[in-house]
C-alpha cells in the first residue's frame, strides 16, 4: 500500500441550497481508497454516503456546491471540466446504483445498454464487436444464456439478474475503481449474497478497487478490507474491517455492530440506535452524535470532536479512550460472514 | 402485432358508419334549401324547374330513403354528386387532397418537431431564461387563433417585408409541376425542378407554420413536463455515470422515455390539424378540402360536406391506429395482441 492512492478525498464538502437555507449534506469527508482495495462505507440513511460518492464521481446535481479535493490517481477531478470527467467517467471509474430495476433504461435492450459503455470510451469499436463484447460481459457476471439475454429489456430480467447487468455495464473497461451504492439493499436476501458473490469475484479477477457503500455491516463484514463509518456527512470512525469490529472506539460503530441481526433472529430493517439520524436542515452544534449517545456529556454539544487515531482506528470522539475495552457493556456479535446471509429462503 | 391491426382495420367500417349516419342526418337538419345551389335564382320560382332538379338530385325522396341510397352508393365507393360543382364528390376531394396533404404533413412536421424540439430545450434549461422563452413562444401558438396568426404573420412576412410569397401554392403565372402525387414541393422534386420546389417550399412555409405552431403548444409542454420527470429517473443517472455525454443522455436516453406518453398527444393533435386546416386554407388561399369544406358548406352541398367529414375521420382513425402501434413500437413492455 506504499504506492499512491487510486482515489483520495480532501476535505469534500457538498453543500445544498443558497444562503441561510443552505445545509452541509457532506461537511468535510477525507478517504482514500488503494489500488485493488475494498473499501466499505457504512451509516445510516441519510449520513451522506451517496452524495459523497457521486460529488467524486461529478455527479451531484447542479443545485450541489462542492468543495475541497477529490483527487483519482492524482488528478484533481473538483472543478474539472465535464469533457475531462465524461471521458474518466464509465472508464477508468464506474458507479452502479441501488435499484437495478430504475438503474436501467426500460426502453433500450439490455445488450445496448451495455455496448453503448463499450462505444463510448471506444469509439472505434463497431457495434458487432460491442455487442459481441457485451455477451462476454454478461457472461462474466454469471448470467445464463447471455447470447438471448442481450437482446432483451430490463422488465425481462430479474432483479438479481438485472444488478449483474448493472455490473457487467459497469466494469465493461476493465475500470480501476467501481463505486457500488447500496448493490443489495433492494434485492431479496439469497440474491443479496450472489451479488457480493459476483462483487467478489470481479475484484480478484479484474483487480478493481471497490467502494462498497451500504447501510449494513453485515454485508461489508466479509468483503471489505477497510471501513469508514459516516454519520451527518462526516466520517465518524474508519479502520482495517478487523478493527472497526473488534476494536471500535465511538460508540455509533458500537450501536450499529449491536444492531446486526443474530443468527436466529430474522430482522427486515436495522433499527441501530435509539432516536433518528439529525436532518441536513438541523444538525446540532459540537458532535452531531451527542442526542443519541449514551456517553454525551456537556463538552459534546460544543465542540466537535476530530478524527484521531486511538487504538487501531481512526475515531472522532471525545471519549474514545472510555471504549477501549470493546466487549465492554456493549455487546459486539461477530461472525465473519455476512450475518444476514445465515436468514436462508 | 399484424393480427392487433388488422382488427383495428376491420373495426374502422363500423366507425366510419357511425360518422356517415351522425353527419348524414346533422347535415340534414340545418335549415335552408340546398335546391339554391342547384338551381339558379332566376329559376327558383319556376316551379317546374324547381320540381325537376329537386327529383333529379333525390330531393323528392323521404330523408331515410335518401339515407338507405346514399350508404348503398358509399358501399359502392361513390360518395355521390356535388350540387355545386356537379361532380363526383369523390373526385373532388380526391382533385383536393394532396393540397391538404401537403399543408398538413408540412404542420405535422413543423409542430412536432418545433414542439418536442422546444419541449426538450426548456427542460433542459429548467427555469432558466431559455425556459421561460421557449414555453411563452409555444403558449402564443397555442393560444391564438390560427385565423388570427394567420392574417397577422402573413400581412408581416408577405405584404410588409416581403420575405415570402402570399396566398396560394404557386405564383400565379407558375404552371403547377406534373402530377404525379399532387404536393407540389414533392412533384417538383421527382421532376428535378429545383426553381419550382423553392416556390413551392416558400409557399408552404406561412400555412405549415401557422397550423404547426397551433399544436407546438401541446406538445412541447407536454415533453417538457415529461422530459423533467424523466430527467429525474436513475437511468439518467447510469447514463452520465457511463460518462455520455449531455446531448446523447438528452436525447437517446431521456427523450426516448419521454415521448412515450406524448405520443398518444401527437395523435390527437392531428385530429386538430384536420379542424386548423379548414381555417388555415381558407386565409392562404390554399386550394385543399379545407377550403373546399367551407365552400360546400356555403352552399348547403350536403353530399360534398358529408363526403368531407368521412374524410377527415377517416383521416383521423388512420392517425390514432398510427399512434397506438407506434406507441406499442415505443414502449417494450406493450405487446399488442
Ligand atoms: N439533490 C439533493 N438536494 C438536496 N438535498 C439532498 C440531495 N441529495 C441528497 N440530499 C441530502 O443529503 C443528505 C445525504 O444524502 P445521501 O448521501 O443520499 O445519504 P445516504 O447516506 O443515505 O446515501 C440527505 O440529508 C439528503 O436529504
Ligand atoms: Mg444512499
């Protein structure tokens, strides 16, 4: 890991809105991401862990103003123009969404679709060879029978087949970093694993780094190398997987690893934390955690806590010492496949 | 697919009965004694004329009578005799059609692609000054009458600045190009007769944008609305994350979606093109059925209006049967059958 980056963020600030309607959805996020790594982000819904993600890919709408440094494979992409970010885009860096289903052009064949990746960032590529190419593609994400498959339309496709499809667009150049947001969260649970499955297997083939952005740990327990935790557009604590699981320091990693469901306790929605994420218009002053913390204490509501490395990790809370035993009080199951993978059909 | 249009086909002869029937009888209840077109004024107090033309042209006969002939001859394909012109109402129309033909296809044109053209192009500018502008010129369209447009742009472009020619489909000493489908700008073109195409072309242009400009109104608001739905869609979203590029995400991926629910719009504006034509010719001068309907109708020639009207629903079924299989051919979740 001593060569440089694929993808370092600096101080990325995403701002919606203009003036004293204006709110932070990311305030100040730092990650970096190593050549072949996989690197899981974790948080509750609304934390800013999408928008982090499109602002380095140059996708934030345009009412989003963005500021500090996204920087992949050292060239600074904040403030380049969209030629630059088009021809990077799709190529050296791809995105695939949550919902395979709305991800996907209903009115275009699923061979197109894929092709027009090909075409794009080939333009000497003839639409044989493209559509030729995408079968193998498809083939590549384990679809079955890819040579009928190309020519038919998403509502054809399942769910589970339709994210491979997403995948087999998304990794059509042999890109180096794929952004995968929330891959799973709409598909069914045994779905949910062949899709990490096909995840897993690109990387090692391909060699990508991933970015694996999730709201449930259990799905980046086995997967990922390192993890960032983010909540209200801030990374809150981020480490080697090992680490954020056995030897967390901030007490929301602590509430979420308490949340993953056990083996024999069927689970639909995580209900990590007592209380409900702040909202982007009123996020409370010093650490936006202290409402919801059971260690809040009069200093957290005034001052924010930066990130530090205590222990193994890097965490951002003012008590992070009081965490170092970590089965202490609270109680961090761990089991190192995904645990929802246990819930079998 | 063919099985979905061939009933729809087979379907159109009991529509179009309807319509025979409803304007039949309509035409019939107006008052007002035809006989004065056939017979001249002179003559209309001579009573033995006056009884001659009227058992000529089946006048003497009960209205269910003169009903059960006139759909025995339509079967036939003979849409009866013209008290005005004393022709075939067949030929007439078919000596009138491709003028309107012409005009219509021309607006067709000018509407749909002004108005899907506009449509896209405001939302794209969202609320920006591009917005703003497309959509007041489009409303002005769609809310002025075409008579009205029609004088004001005509006594603009032709009489004051001279730019286009005025009435008519040719200069009047212009000898109309060799029939072949009877729209001139085509004719000309097939006779490799550049000159008279221009002519043509420039006389066309006033009518085919005043009559397209009428429904450039609907459409574009409605691509507009659509496109913005559209626009929020993930797919977008894959497509500018594929790294296309915005004029390609516009246009292969949102307006394809996008005019998926304007396309039935785009049928019935046509029923509307059909109406706007018989104004529109009447201000150009343009020698089509339009015109020709407001003759007839003048003239209380009931064979001539009643032959027009099944014209023009026949026109406007073919237009919706257009629509619905393109519609089916647009959208690959239909299958028709
Ligand atoms: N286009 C937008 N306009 C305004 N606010 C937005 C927009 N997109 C996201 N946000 C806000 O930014 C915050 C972070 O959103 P997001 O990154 O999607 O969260 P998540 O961690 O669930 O992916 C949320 O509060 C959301 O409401
Ligand atoms: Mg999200």
């Amino acid at each position: 890991m001593s060569q440089q980056p694929l993808l370092e963020i600096a101080g990325l600030k995403v701002t919606f809105g203009r003036g004293a309607a204006s709110a932070d959805a990311v305030a100040g996020v730092d990650l970096t991401v190593a050549p072949g790594e996989v690197l899981g982000i974790v948080g509750e819904s609304g934390s800013g862990k999408s928008v982090t993600m499109l602002a380095a890919m140059g996708l934030t709408p345009k009412s989003a103003r963005i500021g500090g440094s996204v920087r992949f494979r050292g060239q600074e992409l904040v403030g380049m123009p969209q030629k630059g970010l088009r021809a990077i885009r799709g190529a050296r860096m791809a995105m695939i969404f949550q919902d395979p289903l709305t991800s996907l052009n209903p009115v275009l064949t699923i061979g197109a679709q894929v092709a027009e990746a090909l075409r794009l960032h080939n333009p000497g590529l003839s639409r044989k060879a493209a559509m030729a190419r995408a079968v193998e593609l498809l083939a590549l994400v384990s679809i079955p029978e890819p040579e009928r498959r190309v020519r038919q339309y998403p509502h054809e496709f399942s769910g589970g087949m339709r994210q491979r499809a997403m995948i087999a667009m998304a990794v059509a150049n042999s890109p180096d970093l794929l952004i995968a947001d929330e891959p799973t969260t709409a598909l069914d649970v045994t779905v949910q694993a062949q899709i990490m499955e096909v995840l897993k297997e690109l990387r090692e083939r391909l060699g990508i780094g991933l970015v694996l952005i999730t709201h449930d740990l259990g799905v980046v327990a086995g997967a990922a190398d390192r993890i960032a935790v983010m909540y209200g557009g801030r990374v809150v604590e981020q480490g080697k997987v090992d680490d954020v699981f056995y030897r967390s320091r901030h007490p929301y990693t602590r509430g979420l690893l308490a949340s993953i469901p056990k083996l024999d306790v069927r689970q639909e929605r995580l209900q990590p934390i007592e209380g409900a994420p702040p909202s982007l218009t009123s996020r409370p002053s010093g650490c936006p955690f202290h409402p919801r913390c059971p260690l809040a204490e009069a200093r957290c509501s005034s001052e924010e806590p930066l990130l530090r490395q205590v222990g193994a990790v890097e965490t951002r809370c003012h008590f992070a010492e009081r965490l170092d035993d970590p089965e202490g009080g609270i109680v961090v199951p761990f089991d190192k496949a995904p645990a929802r993978k246990a819930v079998g059909p | 697919m063919q099985q979905y249009i061939l009933r729809r086909l087979l379907m159109m002869p009991l529509l179009l009965l309807g319509v025979v029937t409803v304007a039949f009888f309509l035409s019939h209840v107006t008052k007002g004694d035809p006989l004065s077109s056939v017979v001249s004024e002179r003559q209309m107090n001579n009573k033995v004329v006056v009884e001659a033309a009227r058992k000529r042209w089946g006048l003497d006969r009960s209205l269910p009578d003169q009903y059960r002939i006139y759909l025995g001859n339509l079967v036939t394909g003979d849409l009866g005799t013209s008290f005005r012109t004393k022709r075939g109402v067949g030929e007439d129309i078919a000596d009138r059609l491709p003028a309107t033909l012409e005009l219509v296809v021309a607006a067709m044109i000018v509407g749909t692609g002004c108005g899907i053209g506009l449509g896209v192009l405001a939302a794209h500018k969202r609320n920006e000054a591009a917005d703003h502008g497309a959509r007041f010129f489009a409303l002005i369209g769609s809310s002025i009458p075409v008579f009205w447009s029609g004088l004001i742009l005509l006594y603009l472009f032709s009489v004051q600045l001279g730019w286009l020619p005025g009435a008519g489909r040719l200069d009047a000493r212009t000898a109309a190009p060799p029939f072949v489908t009877g729209m001139f700008t085509v004719d000309a073109l097939i006779a490799g007769d550049l000159q008279t195409f221009l002519q043509a072309l420039g006389h066309l242009i006033l009518p085919a944008f005043v009559l397209g400009w009428a429904v450039m109104g609907i459409i574009s608001r409605l691509v507009r609305a659509s496109m913005l739905d559209v626009l929020n869609q993930d797919y977008v979203l894959t497509a500018r994350a594929k790294g296309a590029a915005e004029l390609r995400v516009l246009l292969h991926h949102a307006l394809r979606n996008a005019l998926i629910p304007t396309l039935t719009i785009i049928g019935y504006s046509f029923a509307y093109l059909i109406t706007g034509a018989v104004l529109t010719e009447a201000i150009f001068s343009w020698p089509g059925i339009g015109s020709y309907a407001v003759e007839s109708a003048r003239a209380l020639d009931y064979p001539a209006i009643v032959g027009v009207t099944i014209i023009g629903a026949l026109a406007f079924l073919l237009a919706n049967l257009v629509t619905d299989v393109a519609y089916a051919l647009a959208n690959p979740k239909i299958k028709l059958g």
